[in-house]
C-alpha cells in the first residue's frame, strides 16, 4: 500500500487488478498531459535486507512452478520500494531483463551503482510527448 499511496501523490491513477494469475500487482494511470493517457503493468518488490553495503530484491517470480525473470510481454515496470530508506527505484523492464537479482545502495551513500539513476525515476511513467 505504500506503493499506491506515493504514486497517488505524485498524480498518477492506481488500480489494482482482480486477477491473481498476473504477473503485476498494480496498473499505474498516468495522464500528462491530461488529454494523453498511459497505463502501465507495474510490479512492486520491497525490501529491508541490507547486506555488505547494498540492499538486496529477487527481480522474479514463479511461473508454471519454476523461478523465472519479468519479461516485457508480463509488466512495464518494476518498482522496488527501499524501506528503511522510503526510496523507489523505478524501472522499465528492459532494464532488468535477465537480472534475477538487484543490488540497490542505501540513499545517500556515495556508493556509485549503475542501477542509481532509476532512483526515484517516477518520470519514466509519464507519456512521452
């Protein structure tokens, strides 16, 4: 719920599907313009689980019983909500493809990671003009 309440905030719409054989927990409304509108398949992960300076989230799920990668075809998005930190990191999911595990840095800590630029990249949601 954290998840919808801080996309709420920021303007987008937030539905939730009934089904539970999706791959995606929410599906995000964006409208900027407001005659523009976008929905996107969103996947949220959370964690709490530091360890040797990064924290740590499984970029998958089980499909048909087997631990599998998110593909294009299943979201648009991963969103992982950093919870001691209360950061997102946003990400399209061509840029996690074939990454089972992500390795996010604490805020603020310096440590240079490929992955911080989609720190707080709600941006990536608005439809391009």
């Amino acid at each position: 719920m954290a998840f919808a309440h801080k996309a709420a905030s920021l303007g987008f719409g937030v539905a939730k599907p009934c089904s539970p054989r999706e791959a995606f927990d929410f599906i995000l409304i964006s409208r900027d313009p407001p005659s523009e509108v976008k929905l996107w398949r969103v996947q949220v992960k959370s964690t709490t689980r530091l360890s040797k300076g990064v924290y740590h989230v499984d970029a998958i799920h089980r499909v048909g019983g087997q631990k599998t990668c998110y593909l294009p075809s299943e979201i648009d998005f991963l969103v992982v909500h950093i919870v001691p930190d209360d950061s997102y990191f946003v990400f399209p999911v061509h840029a996690i493809t074939g990454r089972p595990n992500l390795y996010l840095p604490p805020k603020n800590s310096g440590r240079a990671r490929a992955l911080e630029g989609y720190r707080e990249a709600w941006h990536l949601l608005r439809p391009r003009r």
